[in-house]
C-alpha cells in the first residue's frame, strides 16, 4: 500500500534489526520477512541503492552452528533463495528451547 503512494526513490534503506529474548520465528519476521517484503514492493521504484541494516542475529545465529555444512549453506551465495526459506521454515518451526534466536 505505502508502495503505491511515491513513483519514485533515489534509495531505500531497511532497518530490521530484533534479536535477543525472541524466538527464531519472532526474530525472522522483521529481519528477514519484513525487509524481503519491502524490497519487493519499493524494487521497481528505486532508482540507486538499497540498504539494509540488521541485528547481529544471523551472524550470531551462524557462528553458533555447530555443523559445518549448515554454516557453508547459510554463508554461500550457491545457495537458492528456496532451499534457504526451507531451511528458515525448518527452523522457525522447531521448539526454540532456550527462547532466543541466536542458535
């Protein structure tokens, strides 16, 4: 809806940035859902450069990961935009036992 209210941006800049104290569900809905989602309604507006900040929970969240496979996973550029929102839907749906989004 706001999309529809400007014709154009010289820039846009996402800052999602929640961590601590949250689930991964909770954690990724602003960080990455919300900020995917305001991309893919400004993308055909901006005209120069997008910018996203965030909180440290990703790479928090990574460096606690114990496999080595899913640390290459969530840190190569091979990886799809699919398989990684599978694996966040993996996630986002199992028991976070700890209460926090940091792995």
């Amino acid at each position: 809806a706001a999309a529809a209210k400007v014709d154009s941006l010289w820039g846009l800049c996402n800052n999602a940035g929640v961590g601590f104290g949250r689930t991964i569900a909770d954690t990724l809905s602003p960080n990455y859902y919300g900020s995917k989602r305001v991309c893919q309604a400004f993308l055909p507006k901006v005209e120069s450069r997008i910018c996203n900040i965030g909180s440290a929970s990703a790479p928090n969240f990574v460096s606690g990961l114990g496999d080595a496979s899913l640390k290459a996973f969530f840190t190569s550029s091979d990886t799809s935009l699919e398989d990684l929102e599978k694996k966040l839907d993996e996630y986002s749906a199992a028991p976070d036992y700890e209460g926090v989004a940091y792995g």
